[in-house]
C-alpha cells in the first residue's frame, strides 16, 4: 500500500494504549482509511469493505446486514456522511459473534 496510513490506523496507539482497544474500532479505522484516502487506482471501497470484514471475522465476529444495507453504509462512508463514531455505531450495530473452529 503506498500510504502507511491504511495498514498502521487500526493497531496505531501511544505506549501500551491502543487508540482503536475494540475490534469494531479497528474495523471502522481500516474501513475510513482505505476508502477515504484512496490508496489504491480503483476498488478502494471493495478493498476497505474487505478489509473491515476480515478483521472483524479474525476477532470472531461477523456482520448481519443485508447487501443494500452494507452497500448503503459503504457509501455513506465514501461520501463523508457518516463519522468515525457512526461508523463504529453502525459496526457494532450489525455484528454478530460467530462459531470458531471446530
């Protein structure tokens, strides 16, 4: 990624304080960064939305969303409508603890 930004936001912190503790703070912070700073040509949002999903699901934890309503918040992401805070609202929102391992 050319931008150091996207990768390091959600695990960023000061001493032994992480600015993102909760997995839906890490999800919102890689989600805004991919798609609002464009590191990429094209598929930013994809990738942003990807990137949310994945981490979330390494925390055991999924979304339960219908697919208007994660493109709808996508984009209310992508056109500035929604902050940091309400992405984190919105993710919380519509996650779900899910099953691990066997």
């Amino acid at each position: 990624m050319p931008s150091g930004l996207s990768r390091e936001r959600p695990f960023s912190g000061f001493g032994e304080t992480e600015f993102y503790p909760s997995p839906e703070e890490k999800a919102a912070a890689i989600l805004e960064s991919v798609v609002k700073n464009h590191p990429f040509i094209d598929g930013n949002k994809r990738t942003g939305y990807v990137l949310m999903r994945l981490l979330l699901l390494e925390y055991g934890q999924d979304l339960e969303a219908t697919g208007d309503e994660k493109y709808d918040f996508v984009i209310a992401v992508a056109s500035g409508k929604m902050i940091f805070a309400e992405i984190v609202d919105w993710i919380r929102q519509k996650t779900k603890r899910i099953k691990t391992g066997g």
